[in-house]
C-alpha cells in the first residue's frame, strides 16, 4: 500500500509541473513548454529524452508518433535523433529509478560502428 500511495504523489507532483508548462492553443491542443532550458543544447537531444520518458511509460506508440512529428516538423533525419538515445538513456539511468534502469541500459547498449 504505501509504494501505491508514493507512486499516487509521484504522479501527482508531476502532473503539477506539466501544468505549469502547459498550453493550449487556440484549437484546444496542448503543449508542455519548458522556457528555462528553450535555448540550451541540442533539441534532437531534448527529443530523444522525451521518446525514452514516453517509452519508459510504457508508450512506445506515443514516442514513435512523437519522434515522427518532431523530424517531420523540423526537418531532422530521424537517424539523428536515434544517436542522441543512448546518450540520454546513460544520463538517465543514473537518476536511481530502478525500475527503468533494464529498458535504459538496453538503450544505452546500442552501438552504431561506422
């Protein structure tokens, strides 16, 4: 019961923070801004991130549509991206959620030999 009660307030709490950085658009689509770090680092990095966040919720359809989106919008070659994901998957396997740890390091383990 109480790792129930951990994971309610977890969600919560990220919830409450996805609302702050949200906004609706004047046909009732919702976006998630993050201002602070708009102009820092690469954004097929920020992309990669947030493909592994949806997949680490278990979305893999959600990141896949993500990740289209993203390089149709923009114009990056998805393979791009994909070269940020084990990069991102190594920063995030070190933030202690052991439940994530397998599916990062099986990002992390992928390796492209030229």
């Amino acid at each position: 019961m109480m790792t129930r009660d951990y994971e309610l307030i977890d969600s919560i709490e990220m919830l409450e923070k996805a609302i702050q950085r949200m906004d609706i658009a004047e046909n009732g689509t919702p976006y998630i801004l993050d201002w602070s770090h708009a102009t820092q680092g690469n954004a097929s990095a920020d992309v990669a991130r947030t493909y592994l966040l949806f997949s680490l919720a278990g979305d893999v359809s959600g990141a896949n549509t993500y990740l289209d989106l993203f390089c149709k919008k923009s114009d990056t070659a998805k393979q791009y991206v994909q070269k940020w994901m084990p990069i991102v998957a190594a920063s995030q396997s070190v933030k202690g959620n052991e439940k994530e740890k397998e599916l990062l390091l099986s990002w992390v383990d992928v390796v492209d030999y030229e």
